[in-house]
C-alpha cells in the first residue's frame, strides 16, 4: 500500500516544516553566539584563559 505524496503532505509536512525550521533557528543562534565569543574583542582574555 502506497502512500500518496500529497497525502503525506496533508498529514506530516507541517510537522516536518516545523521540525526543519526549530533546527535552521537552532543552528543559526549556535553560530552567531560562538562567532561572536571566538571573534569577539570583548572575550579575548576568557578564549586566552579556556584555551
């Protein structure tokens, strides 16, 4: 028994949609919050104390 493309769409596409956006959101706060403590001026003394 086949599922339908339009059919799954109808019945898991939102949740995927959402599951797909909730990471690419994750994702993107990871990468300014660690570009902004590795590039960042104000954190140069903490990056030299962490190593």
């Amino acid at each position: 028994m086949a599922l339908s493309w339009r059919s799954w769409l109808a019945n898991e596409g939102s949740k995927h949609l959402f599951l797909f956006f909730w990471l690419s959101l994750n994702v993107w706060f990871f990468w300014k919050t660690f570009l902004l403590y590795y590039q960042g001026l104000q954190y140069y003394y903490l990056h030299q104390m962490l190593g």
